[in-house]
C-alpha cells in the first residue's frame, strides 16, 4: 500500500452493528473516498464513505468515557460500495491530536476546492480558491475586516474580550463548510467576530509574518 501522511490513513474505531459495538479498522482517505480495512496490508477493502455532499461533525468529549475523542461524517448518500444502510458512520480515534489531524484531513477533501476548509489549512491553499473568486485575501479576513470597521472602532477591549464560543463554534463550522455567512445578518456582536478573526491567524499552520521577515519587522517597530 502506498505510504500516506499522518492524517489521510491510520487506526480508527467505527461504530456499527445493531448493538454499536467499536470495531477497530484501518481507515485509507483517498481523494473523497473514506475506505476500511480489517488490516494494513489488505488489498480490498471492507467498505468506503463517498464523501462529496457530506460533513464532519466533532462531538464534545466525555472525560469518563474511554472512547471520547468521536467525530461523525453525516452523510446524505454512500458510496455504492459501502457496505452498511446507514446515514451517517460514528469514528473514534485513539488521542484528540489524531482526532485533528483526520477532521482536518476529511474537511479538505470535503471542501478544499469549494472555498471552505480554510481553519488550520495555509494562506496559499485558501488563495488558490479566492483568487478564482478574485479576492486578493481570504473571504473570512474581508468580512471580518469590513464588520469591524463598520461596527466596532469604538469598542473598548475589541481584541481584548472573548467572544460567544457556541456562536464562534458555529461560525467556524459554516466558513469551513464553505457556506454562505453574512455577519450582518447573523447580528454577531463585534467581540465574537474579532474572536473568529483571531482564531482563523492563530490556526495558520504559518505566522502571517514570515520567519525570516521577523527581525526586519521588528527593526523597522
């Protein structure tokens, strides 16, 4: 089998059967296909999840259950290949790192080339949507940008205070599922959209200023 990176195969649990039993398998992500294996070295797999129109839903962990770190793919069809009738598979991983690493893994194949995907993943895949869109910054960037400038120049503590984190949760499930989100709409109070502001910059796997820029920054301040 050919060797991926950490994130795209690996060992999860999966839900299934009519008592929910866990069965541990040896999940493959290849483009938007999820495959199970009883084993690594097996050649045909034991099921696949046709991904496209799905979503990844990461459910809150329970400190005294063994088998916590559980997120679910939502799933409107299967592929014709799978072998189960339901709507939706149960996953556990063994750590919440490894958890991260598959939700980041399984969201860019959802919605990598559709503008979404954008927490955790690099300013330079983002732009390769938004430069089709003819947007020289990251949608998430100009709409906060532009809602703070028109809401919250006189706000005392604009960076400082946190915002709602259920709404702020919300937020970052619609831009990474590249929906369609209107600030002024949704009548979010200017602290939540700094706070998603502030977690898109602190999630890049990048800084926004550049290591080998630092220093010429900090001459210049």
């Amino acid at each position: 089998m050919e060797k991926r990176k950490k994130g795209t195969c690996g060992w999860l649990k999966k839900q299934g059967g009519v008592m929910k039993t866990w069965h541990r398998r040896w999940f493959v992500l290849n483009g938007s296909v999820l495959f199970y294996f009883t084993r690594p070295d097996e050649t045909k797999s034991q099921g696949s999840y046709f991904l496209d129109g799905q979503r990844v839903i990461v459910h809150s962990p329970n400190p005294d259950d063994p088998d916590k770190y559980t997120f679910e793919i939502v799933a409107s069809k299967l592929c014709k290949y799978a072998r189960s009738d339901t709507e939706s598979v149960l996953l556990c991983a063994a750590s919440d790192e490894e958890r991260k690493l598959w939700v980041k893994s399984l969201t860019w194949a959802l919605y990598g080339g559709k503008g979404g995907a954008i927490f955790g993943h690099s300013i330079e895949d983002t732009m390769k949507y938004e430069h089709k869109q003819f947007r020289s910054v990251p949608l998430i960037v100009e709409l906060c940008v532009e809602y703070l400038l028109k809401h919250g120049l006189e706000t005392e503590g604009l960076f400082r205070l946190p915002g709602r984190t259920v709404l702020i949760r919300e937020l970052k499930e619609k831009f990474d599922s590249a929906d369609r989100v209107s600030l002024e709409s949704l009548e979010v109070d200017v602290h939540t959209v700094a706070s998603l502001l502030k977690h898109y910059l602190r999630e890049l796997p990048e800084s926004i200023v550049p290591c080998e820029f630092y220093q010429k920054f900090m001459n210049i301040a």
